[in-house]
C-alpha cells in the first residue's frame, strides 16, 4: 500500500520522500498501514498564513471575476487530467471505494465548470429608487481570506465546492483538512498551485494555503478575526465548538454538518427502484456520507416486502478492499466501529431487531475496520434513532397514515436530507410543501445521498443552515453592497423628509 501510495503522490507532483518526515502519522483504513507522515502547523504558523493570506486578497480581490475564473477553468483541467490517480488516493487515504473516489473528484470537476460560468453571473440588481434622479444598485464584493475546514469523509469535494466559489468570488483561501485525510488535501493544493503556475503573474503568493493539525490549529484559524468567512463542514459537535467563537468575533460562518436523513417508503412506492436507492443511501461509502440514508419509514402495507427484500441485497453486498472492487469499504477507525456497536446495543435495548452489524475480517486488510452494514426494525422512533452514528445502520419504522410519517420523518434534531418514494402525486407534492419535509433536500423518487453540485447544498436545524455548491450559494462568499447614485441637480431626502437649513 505504501508505494501504492507514493506512486500516487508522485502522479499528483508531490514527492513522497518529503512525507515521510512529520509528526502526523497518516494510515489507511483499508488495512492500517502507515501511509506517510506529514508536518503539522502550530498557532503562530497559522497567524503568519493569515497575514500572508490577507495580503492575497488585496491583490485578488482587484482583478476581473472572469480573469478569476480562468484559474478555476485551469484547476479544473488539472482535475481532470489527474481524476484516476486522485481518486485512488481519495481511496486509499479515506477508504472509500474507488467508484466513489473518482465520483468525488467528478464533483470537483463539475463544481470548477459551474463556477467559470459563474465568473461572468455574480450579478447584483438594481433596484427602483424613490427619489428623482436617483439609481440604487447592489454589488456583491470579494468578502476577504476564507477558512475552510472539512472532514475526512469527503477529503476533497467539499474543499472544492468552497474554494472554486471563493475563488471566483476574489477571495483568498486556507484550508484546514481533517487530520486524518492531510495527504489528498496537499495533492489538491499541488494541483491548483499548478494551475496557478499556468495562470500567470496576476495570481498573487499565497492565494491558496493548507494548515494541518488538530483542534488548536482549526481554533486559531476560526478566533482571527480577518478570517471573514469560516466555511467548516463536519460533525454537530465540530460545529457547535466553532459557530459561537466566529459569532463572538461577528465573523461570518458557514455550517454544513450532520445529517439523520429519512425515506419515506409509500404504499404506491416502485420497490425496484426504492430499493437500490435505499441500498445506495444506506450504505454506500459504508455510511459515512453526512446524506446517508439512516432512517427508512414504510407504511405497514409495503413493509413485509420490502423489509426481507432488502436483507437479501444486504447479504449480496461485497464487503472488503475499496481498492479491489468491493461495494462497501471500511470504517475509518477503531473508534468508528465502536460507535457502531455501541448504537447497534443501544437500539437493541430499545427494543431493536439487529440483522448484520458484525465485524468482518478482509484477508490481507486485518488491519481495517470492516462491518456489516446493518439494519435495525425498531418499534418506534427511540433515542438512539435520532443520533446521527457515522457508520451504516439504517433504522427501520412502520407507519400507516401519512402525516404520521411526515411527523417521524421531521422529528430528529438534524435537517439535511429526505426522500420519499410514491407514486402518488399528492403525497409526493406534500412532501415539499411548506408543512413536508422540513430538511435542506428533500427528493422524490430518488434517494437522500449523491446531491448534484447544481443545487444549494446544507440543510437546517443541528445541519448548522449553510449552503455551499451551487445555486446562490456564491452569495456567502461575497459581502453585499447597497449603492445609490444621485445624478440629479438636488438633494431630495428619502421618506419625504424635509430638513431645511
Ligand atoms: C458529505 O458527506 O459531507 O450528496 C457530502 C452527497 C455528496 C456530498 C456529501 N454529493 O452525498
């Protein structure tokens, strides 16, 4: 695995004899082998990165948004060429299957092209003014450096979504991995100086910068006050520790983190096309994606189909080395899959059935922590449902009427993603009504995971209320600006005031 490794680290122009050498050790979970080391950053270097992150912007934020946008273009060329090799280090580094680490970097590639057309379309408005000889206008401007912070289960998509808006947008970018995917994150960081290179003198020093370490390092990054967006994706409890130290600064923060998300499964729901929706949802990069499916809810009518149905797909899935064509990868750690057997016990104590959950051993990957993707019939929508374990258990409920699993579909702390599956167009208008679905996605017929990167991307509640990707969400990137122009020969007073001196 470890000349896998270098191999690929050569391919995305990073020389493996300079990661071998720094005080974070860096495994893959596919079978615990050391993959590399690499420096970490320590409060000062991250203050001295923000400096010289400020200096970026102002050389930035000055040149034409779709001069901007060629940087991205070019990025996104370098993703292109470089999908395979970056995409197996997505693997190798995170675990995921490899149909999935070219998938993310698929995204990266498509939120790059969405954010070249953007460069010409980060248009304001302008707005009827009340006074004579008067225009008002708003202006979107660069907002300054942008801190972005992701988690290890989406190594690199979710930096891209972030940094090609910011990009365009005229900010400068600083990039806090998660510590256990630094290797992806400093090949990215290859990959756009390379773009930079090819970009020309305009693109200032420092543009786009990675810090590495843990909490302390994140914690200065989030408590500097030039830092003008924090854009953090992750855990609810990640969020819960940086959403009030930037509000205490008034800086601006964008959260997008947990999810619990729920399908619906109607008396009229096509099962052979809800069933490998939910399979996909359920288990699909071993549940760890912050959309994947954790609660199914399924009218009484359906359930003693599709509930042996989906054991049986269950017992067809290929667990095992993500590299080697399996469907479902590791679990990123030991602790993971503790968590999972403590919610598994957790459900059984109230009154949960468990099918699968067990540890798996992969021959030649001992070192990795396989499991079972599980399913768990409960009784009724218990304590342990509403938690949100980052692992593949997926919860099952009955209900009979609708609104009954409209109330159990909204009522967890969470508000990320939700899917029904019906073929009956009022439930499915419903769902999506203002009462429906109270989740940031809310789909019909397909499942809660594997958004596109065209629509806004986050959801409410505990999920913190951001949105990154696509849609308006550029506007969080931009500081709004209400200009009026008076091209008249008087001073008239809004609101009619008369204020004769
Ligand atoms: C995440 O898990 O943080 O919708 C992001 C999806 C992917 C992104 C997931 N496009 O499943």
């Amino acid at each position: 695995m470890k000349t896998k490794v270098a191999n690929l680290l050569k391919e995305l122009y990073l020389d493996p004899a300079d990661l071998t050498v720094g005080n974070l050790d860096v495994t893959t979970p596919i079978n615990g082998e050391f993959i590399g080391s690499v420096g970490t950053d320590i409060p000062s270097s991250v203050t001295h990165k923000i400096e010289q992150s400020v200096e970026a912007f102002k050389a930035w934020r000055s040149l034409p948004a779709p001069r901007r946008g060629e940087l991205v273009r070019l990025l996104g060329d370098e993703l292109r060429t470089h999908k395979d090799a970056l995409g197996a280090l997505v693997s190798a580094e995170c675990g995921k299957i490899l149909e999935e680490g070219k998938g993310e970097v698929q995204e990266m590639i498509d939120i790059c092209e969405f954010a070249v057309g953007l460069s010409r379309a980060i248009n304001g408005q302008t707005i009827p003014s009340e006074r004579p000889g008067h225009h008002m206008r708003e202006y979107w401007q660069p907002i300054g450096p942008v801190g972005i912070i992701s988690a290890f289960n989406f190594p690199v998509a979710v930096w891209s979504w972030n940094a090609a808006l910011a990009l365009i947008c005229g900010d400068s970018i600083i990039w806090k991995p998660s510590e256990k995917t630094p290797l992806t994150a400093l090949a990215c960081q290859a990959l756009l100086e390379r773009a930079i290179a090819k970009f020309g003198d305009d693109a200032p020093a420092n543009l786009s910068q990675v810090i590495i370490g843990h909490a302390d390092v994140g914690e200065t990054m989030v408590d500097d006050e030039r830092m003008a967006l924090i854009s953090a994706t992750g855990s609810t409890r990640m969020g819960r520790a940086v959403g009030p130290r930037v509000a205490a600064r008034f800086g601006k923060c964008l959260l997008e983190l947990g999810g619990n998300n729920a399908i619906i499964v109607a008396p009229t729901a096509d099962l052979d096309m809800a069933i490998p929706g939910i399979v996909f949802g359920a288990v699909g990069t071993a549940g760890q994606r912050c959309t994947s499916t954790r609660r199914l809810i399924v009218h009484d009518s359906v359930y003693d189909n599709l509930v042996p149905r989906l054991k049986k797909a269950y017992e067809s899935i290929s667990i095992g080395d993500p590299l080697s064509g399996a469907l479902v990868g590791p679990l990123i750690d030991k602790d993971s899959f503790d968590a999972m057997q403590r919610a598994l016990d957790a459900a059984k104590a109230e009154g949960g059935a468990v099918f699968g959950g067990e540890k798996v051993t992969v021959e030649g990957c001992e070192g990795g922590y396989y499991a079972k993707p599980a399913i768990v019939e409960m009784p009724a929508q218990s304590e342990s449902v509403c938690e949100e374990t980052f692992a593949p258990i997926l919860y099952i409920m009955k209900y009979s009427e609708f609104e009954e699993a409209m109330t159990m579909q909204n009522d967890v702390p969470q508000g990320l993603s939700s899917s029904i599956f019906t073929n009956d167009m009022r439930e499915a208008e419903m769902f999506i009504c203002s009462s429906g679905s109270d989740c940031g996605i809310a789909n019909v017929n397909i499942g809660t995971s594997g958004a596109e990167i065209g629509g806004a991307f986050g959801g409410e509640k505990e999920t913190g209320g951001g949105r990154e990707s696509g849609s308006d969400a550029w506007k969080a990137y931009m500081r709004r600006q209400t200009s009026t122009v008076n091209y008249s020969r008087e001073l008239p007073l809004a609101q009619g005031i008369k204020f004769d001196i």
